[in-house]
C-alpha cells in the first residue's frame, strides 16, 4: 500500500472520530433534556409540531410496547404515502419529464427500501421517478428512517441507564422523533447542501438540461433537488442515490472534496452514537471499548479492501499492465472506478458505505477484486462495524449481551451488563434477533439460486453470480442498499423477495431489541462489586470481538467459501478468466 | 472451598457406593435415554438423535436422497460416529444423576411404611400407618421405633439417630420448647425414652419426601439460566441448520454435488454438542456437590443463587466464633501483680464447672497459679441472674469471687464498705475494647484484678473472610454484644461490617437494607424468629437442628447444622457456574478448526484453490469430515470428569477470574481440536485408504 492511501485512511479515521466525540455529547444533550445552544431557535418550532401530533401524546410516558407501536404506526403510514405517491407519481405536479406511474412491485420494494433506511434501488432514478417522487418519497424518508433507527437505540440505551425511578418508561417515541429531526438531521442539511451545490451538484426544480456537444448533436442531462439528498443520504446512512450510478455520478459526488464530505458525513452519527451510548448509561470507558473494537474492525477492513485493490489482479498483470502506483498512474485495480477518486478514495468509500450501512457507491463493486469485494460482504454480514446510525450499536449490543452472558457465567456469577441481570427473557430475545439475520439471506439466496426466475436476473455464473445473490440479500437484510450490481433486481421475485427481506431484516430485529429494553428498564439495578464481570475493559472488548466474529461471521464462512473466497484462490491458481466463472 | 472442590468425605453408605457400581448403572441408564421423550428436552442432541436415523437411512440406502458417490459404509461411519455422540451425552447426564439417584434409593428403603401411634384423646391411641398421618396429628413414639413424619415436639425427651438423612452418627437429644432440637425427621430413629410430637407435613411434603425428589436429578426442574444457555445454543443450532440446508443449493448452483451424509456431519460438527451434551450434567454434579457437602439446596436456582450473593450476614456467635468465651488475660488493679490475680482467680474458679471457669483454671495454671491446699474445703459458690458472680468460700473463711463488674463492685461495697478503685472502671473498659468480656475478681473487700472472657474466632475464618472480599462478597456480622466488643471481633475476623446488640428483627433489617441497595443477600438462621430473615434473603441456609418454620423458609438446609458452611456454598455456586459458561466457550471455540477441516474438505475436489484452506493438511476429504466428526463425539467422554468435578475454581476478582478463563477454555478451545483433528486424521486416514 502506498503512504499516501496509508495516510488518507488513517487522516480521514481521525477526522470522523475528531468529530464523533462532541457530536455523541451533544445527542446525549438533546435526549437527557440537558440545555444545548440551539434550545432558544428550536425549541418553538418544536412546540409548533408538538402541538400538530398533540401535547398529551408527546407528554406521555411510553414503555417498549407503546414505542415500539408508535415507531411502527408512524413507520407504516410513511410507507403508505410513500408506495401512493410512487404508484400516482404520473398525477402527481414536478414531472417536468412525464414518467408513468411506478408499477405495484417496484412500488413496494422501493416503499420499503426507504423507509427502512435501506435504500436498495431496483430503479434507476433518474429515468423513473418525478422530481416530486425523489423528493416526497425518497429524500422525505431518507430524513424519518435515520430519525426511526436513531431513537430506537435511544430507548435502548435510556433502559440500560442508571436512573432508577423511571421504571419501565423509555421515553416518548413522538417527541424523540421531533427532536432528532430537527435537531440532528435537518439543521446540518442546511448548513451543507449549499456546500455540495459549490462543489457542482444541483439543486434545482428542472428536470432536464439539453447540452448541444462541440462535435454537434445534443445530449440530455437530467438533473433535480440533488445536493440536498446527498446531505440527509450520507448523514442518516441512507445511500440511496438521485442517479443509477449514485456517488460515482458527478453531480452527486462532483470532486474529491465532495467525496470526503460525504465519506465523513456517512460516519459521524454512527460513531457519535456509541459516545452518546457512554454518557447516557453513564459508563464512558465502556462506550471507549465498544469505540476501539468497531474501530479495530473498521481500520483492518479499510487496509484489506484498499490493499486488494491497490495489488491489482493477476489477470492484468498477466496481461502485461504495470499495476504499481507512481509515475502518476494509481496501479492497482482500477476497473469500475472513477478516476477523479482513483482506487484509494474509491475503497475507503465503499468501505466506509458498507460498514455504516449507508450503501451508497462510488465506484463498481462487481469490479472489485474478489477481497475487496468480500470486505462489503463480511461488513454486511456483521452488521455492526459501526453499523447504520442506531441499529447498528443495537446489533453490536445484541452480541454483547451474548458475551456477557458467556463471560459472566465464567466469572461465577448469573450474567450482568451495566448493573442488569441478563436472564431467560433477554437471551432468548436477543437469540431471535440473531436469528433473523442469517436465516433472512440465506434461505432466499439458496432460493434464488435454484429457481429459473432467481437465476435469470444473474449478470455473471459460477462464484461470482453466487456472490451477487449473496451480496444483494445480505444488502436487504442489514438495510445497508449497496448493490453489487451486475444483478437485475426489478423483476416480480426479487422486489418481492427483496422488499420482505428488507422488512424483516428491519422491524423483527428492532421489536426484538426494544423488547430487551423494556424488560431490561423493569429490572432493579444490582450493585457492582469486584465479583462482578467488567465490561468496560480490553479483555472483555477483546471476547466481544471473538464472540461477533464466531457467533456472527461463521456462519457465513460456507457461503463466502463458494463465492469470493472460491473467486480469490481461482484467479491466484489459474490466472486465467476462465477461472473465476465456470 | 477446596474441600468442597475436592468432594467432601460423604457420610452415608451411599457416598462409599462404588465408581465402578456407578459407571454401570450409567450405563444401563444412558441407553434407556435414547427416548425420544428423553431426547427433545435437549434440543441440540436431540437434531443430533434425528440425524442418526437419516444417515442410518442412507447406510441402507446411499442413493435415497439421490446421485451421490458416497458408500455405504462412509454412511454407516458416520452413523456410528453419531450414535456414540448422542451416548456419550445421555451417559454423561446419567453418570450425574447416578450419584443422586442411589442415595434417593436409599432414602427410599428409610420410608418404608411404618406405623405411628397416634394420639386420639389424652389417653388412648390408635395405630395407623404413617402415610394416614396429617398435619395436626399427634403422634407417640418410643425407644427403637422409626419416627413416621416430621414433627414438632410437645413433650419429652429421647436421644434421635439422624443418620439416615444427616450423615450424623452421634445421636441428638431433643426435647420441647427449646427453638433447636425441637423437632424430629420422618425417617430418622428415636434410640432411648419417648416422644409426643405434632405432625408438621402431610405425606409427600416431608422432608425425606423433599429429599428423595431433590437428589433424584431426573426431576430436576432446569433453572433459569440454564434454560437461558439451553435456548442460545438451540437457536445457534437452528442457524447452523439453516446453514447447511442452505448450502446443497448453493454449491448445486456451482454444480458440486453435497452428499447428505457429509452435510450431516458438518452440522453435527458445527453444533455446540459439547456443551449440548454436558449441560445437563454441570447442573445435576453442582446440586450434587452441595448435597455430598451434606447442603440440601431446595433447586438449583438456589445454588446458583448462592454464586451471585454479593453480601453475607453471619451470626457472631457459632458462625465466626467458637461460641464460649474463654478466659484470655489477667488485668491487676493497683496493689497487685499478675500472679496474684492468676492465684485468686484459680481459688474464685476452683469448683466452677462451667466452660468459662474451666478456661480460667486453665489460663490461670498456664500463668503459675498453684492450688493451695489451705483453701480446701472450700465451698463453691453458683452463678445466679441475681448476684450475676459465682466463687469459692474458701476453708480459711476468706471469699473469693468473680463476676460481672458493677456486681462485684457493689459486692465490696455493701459486704466489706470498700470502694472499688478507680481504676477498675478503666481496667475493664481496656479489656472490653480488646473484645473481651470483663470480669471483676475481688477477695473479700479487696478487688485484685479483671479477667478478660473472649470468644474466640474459629481457625481460618480471617483468611476465608479475605477471600471472600477477593470476590466481591460483603461480610456482615450480626451479635448481641455491645458496640466495642463487636467492633473488636469484626476486626480481628475482618468482616466488612457488624451490626452490635442486634435483636431478631434486625437481621431482616440489615438484609432488606442490603437488597435495596441491588445486593444480593445470604444468611443462615435456625430459630423460628429468623425464619421471615431466610424468607427474605436471596440465599437462606438453614440448620437441620433448627425449627420448622426456618427450614421451610429457608432454600437450603445445612444437615451438618455448620453456618460457616455459608462460604463453602457460595463456591460451590461460582464453580457451578463458572463451569457451565466454560464449557460453553470452549464448545464454540472449537467450531473454527472445525470449519478448517470440512469446508476445504467438501470443496476442494470441485473448487481446487480452497484445498489452501486445508491447513491441517488432512490427508482426504474423507479422513477429514470423520477426523472432525469423530474429534467431535470423544471431546465429550473427555470433558466428562471436568463436568462433574466442576472446574477449578479460586477465589480471585472477577478480572482476573475471566482472563484465566478465556485463556484456558477461549483460547485451548481454539487450539485443541486443530491438534485434536490432525492426530486422529493420521490414526484414521491409512484405514481409508
């Protein structure tokens, strides 16, 4: 690896950390009800909202049944209006270009692509949706999605915290959601939209500009409120793009320094959560160990993905390419990336977009080296390398109750985590959600690539057709939306397949966890003694890791054995094309 | 806790049944539990149990589920492989149901149906059969009878060989109205005069009853956390399932075909069958332990309990002391020397027969006092709650005396108008805030001296007091002495805290005041006043000399009627425990060598590059699935002697514990079975061949 990518992994790691510390305080400000700066500004147009839904219902005191309800209530209206605006989009104003309405199924995947923060697109926008639609239905949810991910882990962390006379109550679920909004996700948009509108990317109510060539004839370009989408997708880990080649498109991802803003604004409210995790359970140097092993995990998996690709393939070094960086040229493997990014910015995004399920892409994945390529995967599979803003520390804190149920039993102790017994009702919960995930793609990939519908769609065969079906379902089940591409998911089986998964791989693991909350909020506190298992140190961070590693990446070890892996050791033996796909 | 760890010497017959007698019955046992009714109550052995049977079906017939390379004699390996794997489980839950099972047999042969007298007015009786008997009842028995239930004594007084169900075999007076000894055992035998007792169970709820259900481990209801631990690794199961039935299609999709048999086993592999099949056993061998501890714990909850407290409360007396006071220092008032004191002191105690006067005598011949001779005859002289002194009248007329010290000092005064010294207050108060009891020794008018009484703590109790603060646990000491004795003893014992002049109520107190503050609390109690204190607690021992209502309050019962046995069942939890989540670590940390051995080996015909994942160089994919396979069922017979045992357990911080741990069994888990899968791939593989 050349210093230079060396150091813009490392430079670009610290820029986001350096921003994640404050930024964890100040959410854990906004939840606790402590006073921030922007109380006198926001604080009436709050009150405004609070008044629309209703003073009492945004007073009340809600256990995990009552937020769990109002998050999936307010959840599935917005999917409603979503799926009504996609499917009447043709009657609808701000179609300067006059696209029909979207059909049924597509409807559905996208409805529930978006809501989920998933933002799989089995579309492409720009030939597809109204301007009205991409803004209303896809940029809209972009905003409620990260709001639902970020305050179910709220509640999540208010049950683990120390406050003892609050019960079983975890909050409000309505005045979260506000909050959040208003305070978290619309303001920054403000501030940088105009930022990406000075590097290039559009904000506009015209559909189309019409460009006459140098060498005569005319081209079409199509264009849209764009900047602002790329604010609120990066920073709520959407991912979904205005454009089918999303942030490799240039007026989504016009230089390089729109490339690091939105890199950076994938990675903050991720990071910062596990900060505001500390500070609301009141155990900081616990939140340091949860930072350091997902940190630990991201750093290797930005080494090994900007390493594969940097190295190159053997089959353009059989074929006489010099692969080296230097003299100008960035070596290595640069098919499907853009050169204003080149293989450094172009994998340390895609790492970046897979770790913190945002899914959004600015280079091909299906051209990746089969490690690089890998990396998404396994991050996918994980679920909580950082993870999507909220669920993904509610994943890591799923496998961290498994630890502590392991380790504490070897302690000689009946588990506990933050002073809360973990007993029958949480394991068996928390087995649920682990559950979920792997049983949500593998069962519709093995499906997938045994029914003649399923294998259709398929750009390649042998391992790396494998690796598409594997990668597009791991991609619906951990609400990340990257695509591998090469996989042409708007037929009837796969937005179906696809859509539920995306559900799934959603609500159930969130029910889930919320339920933990609820009865881990009920539990009375037990005193922390020497006897008592320390979470807040390396060595317990360390079994942490094993236990993700084994309890969670194992299980997909066979599946990656027949795609990448197979891929890997076929182009190292054979060199030869024929090789990767029989 | 070692002698715990270590097996305790049993004390009935069943402890000295023989290994061997054991490892039998086992045997027979273990097959009997390839019931299906047996087998679905441990989810992970019984996917294992049905998978047996599939491969069996392929041993007949290898093409039943279609084309496939495979002979039937793989198939049938595999099927073998299986069996003893599910075997090995049953035998291992057998083995420590083994243990219980035999004394519950011989508890058994103690029930046989007896007779009872009982009581129809006040001077007849009829007999009937003891199982006729219910609460309320009274009942009369005699010399050489068997006591037919439980009882609560209303008159007389015999002497009662217990041994049936403590182990004991000195016999033990009981009489009425006194809080210990007050009641009998169904089951136990009266040896000398007679006994009117009130029936205090209904059959079926005795004692022994309780017993014979409590060591028979088949009944055993599983406790919380081991239902916890049961569905996680259900659940891994289910998606190791999901797994390999997934994995057919997706290598079909690369057009490799997976035999059946060889997907059975890798799921099998995968699965955490060690701890599947051990789980059981852990839970049965912890009660068990406590049970040759001669500690009846009412479930395994309560055992487990027993390793979470976090706070113990302990009775000074009995439990951290001897219990009788003994005679320590001589303190001269001015005027006097040291001998003097010994020497008055020897003539105050020469004819008392009390524990306390015997240890005076004794200090004071260790001091150099000499009996004189011109004492005798002297006339002894009892202690009375009225004069609260006891002493001698010696021949020469003299009166020695010795007692509380404002008696003595009014002694003098009203017998001899001499006014104590000044500085007998200050002698006694120097004594008193050593821990000691003063005792004021006067001649006549003269006061020579103060002895000090001090209870004397039981050997060892410091060290186990530091280990226990080494885990964690709060120590708390409960007494009726007043503050500066009790502050002096909870120093020299090094308890964290006491509590002094402590009445009955205060330990409920000290115990609600401890739970509030999210601790989990243990005591023991005997008397019926502590029976709403060992309600209260988490953990609650009671002695098997205490009263009814203590024991039925209470979640363990000490048979030894031993309260420092507390500690040792606090051990004895951890190590359960401690075992469990082990065990637990090790079987999942086996699954990456496992992984290492089967997927090169079921992919690197079809896929050549994989076979570098074939680490371990095995020598065919063949030799491979069974090396694993098979490293899979003996790692279980192996781990037998550790599940039963327990695993080695020290007293040490939480930190400090885990790390051992994870290193031993995270880290050996990782290890072995890559040594453990080569070694038995280069005894297997030439077979193969």
């Amino acid at each position: 690896m050349s210093p230079a990518a060396f150091w813009q992994i490392v430079l670009e790691l610290l820029v986001a950390g350096a921003i994640s510390v404050p930024f964890g305080h100040y959410l854990a400000r906004v939840f606790q009800d402590q006073k921030t700066l922007l109380d006198p500004v926001l604080d009436p147009v709050d009150g405004l909202i609070y008044r629309l839904i209703g003073r009492d219902v945004v007073k009340q005191a809600m256990d995990w049944k009552g937020y769990a309800a109002g998050m999936l209530l307010t959840n599935l209206l917005m999917g409603l209006l979503i799926y009504g605006i996609l499917s009447w989009q043709g009657h609808l104003p701000w179609n300067p270009l006059h696209f029909p309405d979207v059909n049924p199924l597509l409807a559905f995947n996208t409805a529930a692509s978006f809501i989920t923060n998933t933002n799989w697109q089995n579309y492409g926008g720009e030939s597809t949706l109204s301007l009205f639609s991409q803004m209303a239905a896809i940029t809209f949810p972009m905003f409620t999605s990260a709001a639902t991910g970020v305050v179910v882990a709220i509640a999540f962390f208010r049950a683990l915290g120390p406050a003892r006379d609050k019960g079983r109550n975890l909050g409000n679920f309505y005045r979260d959601f506000v909050r959040v909004l208003t305070r978290v996700f619309l303001l920054p948009c403000l501030f940088i939209t105009p930022i990406l509108v000075w590097t290039g990317s559009p904000e506009t109510l015209t559909g189309m500009v019409t460009a006459h060539l140098i060498q005569g004839g005319t081209q079409h370009i199509p264009m849209g409120p764009v900047a602002d989408l790329e604010v609120i997708k990066h920073l709520g880990t959407n991912g979904g793009g205005f454009f089918n080649a999303n942030s490799a498109h240039p007026f989504e991802n016009p230089t390089p320094l729109s490339n690091l803003i939105e890199t950076l604004l994938m990675m903050v409210t991720p990071m910062a959560l596990v900060i505001t995790f500390g500070r609301m359970v009141g155990n900081r140097k616990l939140a340091r160990v949860m930072y350091g092993v997902m940190a630990s995990m991201l750093v290797v998996a930005m080494f090994v993905a900007v390493g594969a690709e940097q190295r190159g393939t053997p089959l353009l070094a059989h074929a006489g390419l010099m692969q080296h960086a230097g003299g100008g040229q960035m070596g290595g493997n640069m098919v499907g990336k853009e050169v204003r990014f080149g293989i450094t910015q172009s994998a340390i995004f895609d790492t970046v977009s897979t770790a913190f399920t945002t899914g959004s892409v600015n280079s091909a994945l299906d051209s990746y080296t089969p490690l690089g390529g890998m990396v998404s995967l396994v991050q996918m599979m994980l679920n909580c390398v950082f993870g999507g803003k909220g669920v993904g520390t509610l994943n890591f804190l799923m496998y961290g109750l498994f630890a502590v149920f392991i380790a504490g039993l070897m302690v000689g102790r009946t588990p506990e985590f933050l002073g809360k017994k973990i007993e029958k009702r949480e394991i068996v919960l928390a087995s649920l959600a682990l559950l979920v995930h792997p049983l949500i793609i593998l069962i519709p990939t093995a499906w997938s690539l045994v029914s003649p519908y399923g294998v259709s769609s398929l750009g390649n065969s042998g391992s790396h057709g494998l690796s598409e079906v594997l990668y597009a379902f791991t991609s619906a089940a951990a609400n990340n939306g990257s695509a591998f591409a090469g996989l042409n998911g708007n037929t009837p089986w796969y937005n179906v397949s696809l859509g539920l998964v995306i559900l799934f791989g959603r609500y159930a693991s969130i029910i889930f966890m919320l339920a933990i909350a609820g009865s881990l909020a009920a539990k009375p506190p037990v005193q922390e003694t020497i006897g008592t298992l320390k979470t807040d140190t390396a060595l317990f961070g360390g079994f942490w890791f094993a236990t993700i590693i084994v309890v969670g990446a194992l299980t997909f070890l066979p599946g990656l054995v027949l795609g990448p892996i197979a891929e890997y050791f076929a182009l190292y033996a054979h060199h030869t094309l024929s090789g990767v796909g029989r | 806790m070692s002698e715990a760890a270590a097996g305790a010497p049993g004390h009935t017959e069943v402890h000295r049944k023989g290994t061997r007698e054991l490892i039998a019955q086992a045997i027979v046992d273990s097959f009997q539990k390839f019931h299906p009714a047996v087998q679905i109550r441990n989810p992970v052995m019984f996917i294992v149990w049905l998978s047996m049977f599939v491969t069996l079906a392929l041993t007949f017939d290898p093409r039943l589920f279609g084309k496939t390379d495979v002979t039937a004699a793989y198939n049938g390996f595999v099927t073998a492989i299986l069996f003893f794997t599910v075997w090995f489980a049953n035998f291992a839950e057998a083995l420590a149901e083994g243990r219980g099972k035999a004394q519950a047999d011989s508890l058994r042969q103690t029930k046989t149906d007896v007779t009872a007298r009982r009581i129809v007015n006040d001077d007849t009786f009829e007999v009937v059969m003891a199982g006729a008997l219910r609460k309320g009842d009274r009942v009369r028995v005699e010399r050489g009878e068997i006591i037919p239930t439980d009882g609560e004594i209303l008159e007389g007084i015999a002497s009662v060989d217990e041994s049936a169900i403590t182990g004991e075999s000195a016999p033990v007076l009981k009489e009425p109205g006194t809080d210990m000894f007050s009641t009998v055992t169904g089951g136990t035998r009266i040896l000398s005069d007679w006994l009117v007792f009130r029936v205090s169970a209904d059959p079926g709820h005795t004692f022994l009853d309780r017993m014979i259900h409590l060591v028979e481990g088949a009944r055993r209801q599983k406790t919380p956390n081991e239902i916890a631990l049961t569905v996680l690794l259900a659940v891994l199961s289910l998606i190791f399932v999901v797994v390999v039935a997934t994995l057919k299609p997706l290598a079909a999709f690369l057009h490799i075909n997976l035999d059946v048999a060889t997907l059975i086993a890798l799921l099998v592999a995968l699965m955490p069958t060690t701890i599947g099949a051990l789980l059981s056993a852990i839970g049965i061998a912890g009660i068990d332990r406590a049970t040759r501890f001669n500690v009846l714990a009412m479930s395994g909850r309560a055992v487990e309990a027993a390793g979470d407290v976090q706070t113990l409360i302990l009775d000074k007396t009995g439990t951290i002391t001897m219990g009788n006071r003994q005679a320590t220092e001589f303190v001269p008032l001015p005027g006097h020397n040291e001998s003097d004191v010994a020497s008055i002191a020897l003539a105050a105690s020469w004819y008392d027969t009390t524990p306390e006067g015997r240890s005076i005598v004794a200090l004071a011949v260790a001091r150099g006092a000499k009996h004189d001779p011109a004492w005798e005859p002297g006339q002894g002289v009892e202690f009375t709650a009225e004069t609260r002194m006891s002493g001698t009248d010696l021949a020469d007329g003299r009166k020695a005396r010795k007692g509380a010290v404002a008696a003595v000092a009014r002694y003098v005064q009203e017998g001899f108008k001499t006014t104590a010294p000044a500085e007998l207050k200050g002698a006694a108060e120097l004594v008193a805030r050593k821990g000691a009891t003063p005792l004021a020794l006067a001649i006549d008018g003269d006061l020579v001296g103060v002895i000090g009484l001090s209870d004397v703590l039981k050997p060892g109790m410091r060290e186990r007091f530091a280990h226990m603060r080494s885990l964690g646990i709060k120590t708390v000491m409960v007494t009726g002495d007043n503050p500066i004795t009790a502050r002096v003893i909870a120093e020299q014992a090094g308890v964290d805290d006491f509590v002094a002049e402590a009445k009955p109520e205060d330990k409920i107190r000290v115990i609600r005041s401890e739970q509030a503050r999210g601790r989990l609390v243990a005591m023991t109690g005997d008397g019926t006043n502590d029976a709403p204190a060992l309600a209260q607690a988490d953990v609650g021992l009671a002695m098997h000399s205490g009263t009814v209502p203590a024991k039925e309050a209470a979640n363990m019962i000490d048979l030894d009627s031993d309260p420092t046995k507390l500690i040792d069942v606090v051990a004895i939890g951890k190590q359960l425990l401690i075992t469990r989540g082990a065990l637990t670590t090790f079987s999942i940390a086996n699954d990456v060598a496992k992984y290492f051995a089967m997927l090169p080996a079921m992919f690197m015909l079809a896929l050549p590059g994989v076979s570098a994942l074939n680490v371990m160089h095995l020598a065919t994919p063949e030799s491979a699935v069974l090396s694993a396979l098979i490293f899979n069922a003996i790692i279980i017979p192996i781990l037998i002697p550790l599940a039963l045992r327990g695993v080695r357990f020290q007293p040490t911080t939480a930190n400090h514990m885990l790390a051992r741990n994870v290193l031993l069994y995270g880290l050996g888990g990782l290890i072995v079975p890559f040594i453990g899968i080569k070694v038995i791939d280069l005894l297997l593989s030439p077979f193969l061949r």
